[in-house]
C-alpha cells in the first residue's frame, strides 16, 4: 500500500480552549522547574551553563489561554490522516500539530495513549494543553504555547517518492521558525519525523523535547540505554543523580510504582544509541529512536498517589486507562536551553514504532539484559544506520516547497517574514485572509504609524526590533500603549510606566491604567494598584469592554483589592460579572476569599464545602 494523505474529522467530547486572554500577562513568569544557585551547584559544569543560560522570564508576547471550562461537548476536529499498509497516524493540524493516535495495522495496537477527550488544563506555558498522543514542544521549558494553537499544514515530497505531511509555525517566545516532517516509507513500521528549528536574527536559547504519552498498566516497564538518571523532584525542585533501575526502595522504570509525580531524565552515555521505549507485560508497544542530536531521554510518571491519580482523572476521565511519558529532547534535561548562532540550525530525525521483546528479559531482574534485549530487537527492526541514511535522505527535501496546503497557522511568521526579509525554503508563510492581529503591525513596518484604533489593544510585539519601530512611531495612545509592554519586557520599567501614563493622556483608558496597576503589583505598591484596578474596572464597563477582557481585569483587580485590604470594592468588583463568569470555579475560590476577607468565615467555608474546581489551575499554583 502506498502511504497516503488525507484529510478527515475526528470527533471527540471536547471543552473549547476558549479565547485569549487580552491582558498582556506582565508578572514574572514562575517557573515550577527552576533551580537555585545551591541545588546546580553540584551538577555537571556544561548542564548548569545551560541551565542558567537565558531561562525564560517573561510570557510575552504570548497571550495567555485561560478562559476555558470543563464542559465538553461532541466537537468535530479537523484532521490528517497519514497511512501506509502497516502504519496509521492521525494528526491534529489545528492544536500544535498534535500526533493524536499511532496504530500498528497488523495488530490493531494502539501505540500511544490516544486520550479519548479533549480537556484542557493549564500545563502549558501559556495555559490551555492537553494529554495524549505525540506532541512537539519548543520555546522554552514546559509545555510549548502552541499546544491549542492551529499550525500550517501541507503535503510535500518525501525522500522515497511519495509524500510527507509538513507542519510549520512560527515560535514567538524566540522567535524562531520550527518544523516537523512527518512520512511513512513504504513497507516501514516506523513513522518518521524530520525537524527543524532555523534562526535568522541573533543567537538564541532553543528547547525541544518530542513528548509521547504511552499506555500505562500495571506491568509497563521503560527502558533506555543507561545506568543513572537525573530525578527531578517537583516538591523540592531538585535534581540529583540516582541509580537505573533501583532507587529508594523501588525499581523506579516502572511508572506504576511511581509514588508521586516525578522526572527522570536518562544520563545516556556519549556514543550510546539514542532510543527510549516503554514494553507491557507482554514485551511489547513503542519505541522511539533518533539521530544523536536529539540526545536526551525522559520518563515522566504522575505516581500512584492520590494527587497523580486525580490529575490523570482531571485530564481525561475516570475510569479510563493510566498515562505516563516517554520524551526525547535537544539537551539532556528539560531544566537545559542550549544556544543557537544567527544563522544556525538544528536538525533531527526522529522514528517511532512497534517494538516486540522477550518479555522474560525485558522484566528480568538484570537490568543490563533487558534493556540489550530491547536495544538488540530494535537494532534488527530499526537499524542505527538505517536512522541516519534517512536523516542524510531527508536533509534535501527539508527545503522542498509545499505542493497542497492542508492548513493554515497563524499570520504571525508572515509578518516577521516581511520585517526581516527572510527567506526560509520550504516554510512559507502566506499573509492570512484573516490578518486583523497582525495589520496594525504591518502598517507600523510599511508607514511608521501603527494602524490600530479602538478600545482594546490587539497583541504586543516586544523584540528589539519591532520595539525600535515603536519607538520612532507617530505618536498614538496605542503606540505608546504597545511601547510600554515592550520597554517592559525589556527590563525598562521606569520607561514603561511613562508609556503607559503617556498613553492615559492620549486617550487610552482602562488598558493603560491596568497595565500601570500591574506594574505597581510588581513594584511593590499594593494600594496605588488597587486603586488603578478599581477605576480600570470602572473604566472598562463605562466603554463596553469585551466580556472576556472584563472578566480577565475582575479576576486581577479582585487579588489586588485583597492585597490592598479593600474587601468590599472586591465584594463590588465580583458582584459587577456575568453571572457565568462568576459561577466559574476561579471566581468561586475568591468568592470565598472574599466573604473570608470581609468576616464571613461560614459563608467561605459553605463555599468550599460545597467543592470547587478550578478549570485553570496552573501546575505548581498555590492560594494565599
């Protein structure tokens, strides 16, 4: 059977990812995997470089998605299709090109946890993501910003004569065009993916870790060819060197026997194939192998206690089947970005498939004898070479250009395109139909004005660059409004902030007043941005502001106002929301703050009595 590549629709309860949030988030990004100078201080003198080099500060310019809910719904989900005779892959082109099912023809073997919903959970860096499936993160540590977002898609030449599906974008958090070429040779058990990340501008951090989520029984074992993983720790976000497979009382590559979530990054040793697999009782699922540039390799498992089962609940359903991950990254942890030159790129082969082993090896005792009884029946399935010579056969064909758009992403890389004018064989990036985001910006390159009115900014665009276009732009409130997030992001508060009053005078209202009282949160000054929150909320009803931004500012003036010791403008702000914003699970855990700032101990008790859940709950988030 040739491979083919079709279009085709998949139908799954859903809850909608909901809008962006229009709020530029200007808070110091947390970071849940971030280390301190004490715990890196044993580490490897390379891996602590990499680590300390330029981690991720800010979200912007990435909006947040967090306006999402838990009621699904059947939703109809576009979808391609990707088969030959022993292999069928569906991918989903319009959230983050996600590989949403791998099935081995021949068996009827699912080889990856296909999650048979689609609920969003704040994971990922920007909020709304996902579990399941094979999916491609890049940008900066954790879920990448494109979990929920819609990429190009196209059909181009593969290197063995028929056709791969090629999906493509732009990553604005470093503002680096990526891809991902997917194809099944003829015949093959293995579905093939070629990367690649290209830089134009200058040096920068990049991250990629390729994330699989693989069915979990009771009996799944992972294996990788190594004696020793780093073990992060997400409860003392640490990481410390352990043993493979005995540490602390327990063989530690058997998800199931996990006690609470944790990360172990393999220590693979230089020259040693690049591979990772998780096998069942039976010796049997998936394996992914790649070319050596893809060097690390993780087990990620949510554990067997109370918090990991409710989270692998709250991500699907109950009753439904155990997750864990197998991933495989550019450096050897994920806590790692590793530098890119202007004018560099890196590249990749990744393979994924069915891998069938002798069961009574693969759960022995001897951990040496099991993972080479892995290693051996992928190395007769998959050979090393044969990994490299369709590395070297794709290189080519990286630059080929698409012949049948499939999808289409966003409108932001033509816009970077035309700034820069860049010239990126086999990416191009069509100016959208649809650009109302992008236009204003487009008229800042072409005429030095930004073409933007109204109430509500769009987007914020914060490189150096584009902020130098602002800078010398004709005066305009939304100028200066988009100036101050840059200057901002910069690390240019002082200049910010006379942005933002500078925007005030010119006519711009609430969102300037809420960005100056987000800079007074950040600041330090609780009172002054209080009372900027309240007269933004204020503001903001007075001009008819979009229910989503309304919703969004109350959220934020609501913790201010706490923060200030101001219960009652709270009680007022809360009061002011549609009644389905209020009936969210967010809005209900400050209710009870509320009622608990203002005396009313029983009333926050009856609340949370009653049980709350908090659709956006952000890993690792914490309530005062």
């Amino acid at each position: 059977m040739a491979t083919t590549i079709r279009r085709a629709v998949l139908t799954l309860p859903a809850a909608s990812p909901g809008p962006e949030n229009p709020l530029p988030r200007l808070g110091t990004r947390g970071d849940v995997h971030r280390l301190d100078r004490a715990a890196m201080a044993g580490l490897p003198p390379a891996m602590a470089r990499r680590m300390r080099y330029a981690p991720l500060r800010s979200l912007l310019p990435v909006r947040r998605r967090d306006d999402y809910t838990r009621t699904r719904v059947p939703t109809d989900l576009d979808a391609i299709v990707i088969e030959n005779d022993r292999l069928r892959a569906t991918v989903l082109p319009g959230l983050g090109g996600r590989v949403h099912s791998l099935v081995h023809k021949p068996t009827g073997r699912p080889l990856v946890y296909s999650n048979p919903v689609l609920q969003p959970a704040g994971f990922a860096l920007n909020g709304a993501w996902f579990s399941g499936g094979i999916e491609w993160n890049t940008g900066a540590t954790g879920h990448g910003t494109l979990s929920v977002a819609p990429l190009h898609a196209a059909r181009v030449p593969a290197p063995d004569g028929g056709e791969m599906l090629r999906l493509w974008e732009w990553e604005r958090l470093r503002d680096l065009p990526f891809q991902v070429d997917l194809w099944l040779p003829d015949g093959s058990d293995f579905l093939y993916a070629g990367v690649r990340v290209r830089n134009h501008h200058r040096a920068a951090p990049v991250y990629w870790w390729s994330n699989t989520a693989v069915p979990e029984t009771p009996r799944t074992r992972v294996l990788a060819p190594a004696d020793a993983a780093w073990h992060f720790g997400y409860d003392r976000a640490s990481l410390r060197r352990v043993p493979v497979p005995h540490w602390d009382g327990a063989d530690r590559t058997y998800p199931a026997d996990g006690t609470r979530h944790a990360d172990y990054f393999y220590d693979l040793p230089d020259g040693e194939r690049r591979w990772i697999a998780a096998l069942d009782e039976h010796g049997q699922g998936l394996v992914q192998t790649s070319t050596d540039a893809l060097t690390g390799r993780k087990l990620f498992l949510w554990g067997a206690d109370e918090t990991g089962r409710r989270w692998q609940e709250w991500l699907t359903e109950p009753g439904t089947g155990g997750y864990a991950e197998i991933q495989a990254g550019l450096a050897p942890t994920q806590l790692e970005h590793v530098p890119l030159e202007a004018g560099g790129e890196f590249a990749w082969l990744e393979a994924y498939g069915p891998l069938t082993a002798d069961p009574a090896a693969v759960h022995g005792t001897d951990w040496a004898a099991a993972r080479a009884e892995a290693a051996a029946r992928l190395e007769a399935a998959l050979p090393r070479a044969a990994v490299d010579a369709a590395y070297a056969a794709w290189r080519p064909y990286a630059d080929h250009e698409p012949k049948e758009t499939l999808a289409t992403g966003s409108g932001w890389g033509a816009l970077e395109v035309e700034r820069g004018r860049l010239e990126l064989p086999g990416t191009p990036f069509p100016v959208p139909a649809e650009d109302v985001e992008q236009r204003p910006w487009r008229a800042l390159l072409r005429t030095g004005a930004l073409g933007e009115e109204g109430p509500e900014p769009g987007p914020s665009l914060v490189s150096p660059a584009w902020r130098e276009l602002l800078e010398h732009a004709e005066p305009a409130p939304h100028a200066s409004y988009h100036l101050g997030v840059a200057q901002w992001h910069a690390g240019d508060r002082a200049q910010a902030v006379r942005s933002w009053e500078r925007a005030l005078r010119q006519g711009m209202g609430w969102p300037a007043r809420r960005a100056l009282a987000a800079a007074d949160v950040e600041r330090g000054h609780p009172e002054r941005a209080a009372e900027r929150y309240a007269r933004a909320v204020a503001e903001a009803r007075d001009a008819g502001a979009s229910r989503v931004a309304r919703t969004a500012l109350a959220r934020e003036a609501i913790e201010a106002l706490l923060a200030a010791g101001r219960a009652e403008d709270a009680a007022a702000v809360l009061a002011g929301l549609h009644p389905a914003a209020r009936a969210r699970g967010r809005f209900r855990l400050l209710e009870a703050r509320v009622r608990q700032a203002r005396g009313d101990a029983a009333g926050a008790r009856a609340i949370l009595d009653a049980g709350v859940e908090v659709e956006d709950l952000g890993e690792g988030e914490t309530f005062p």
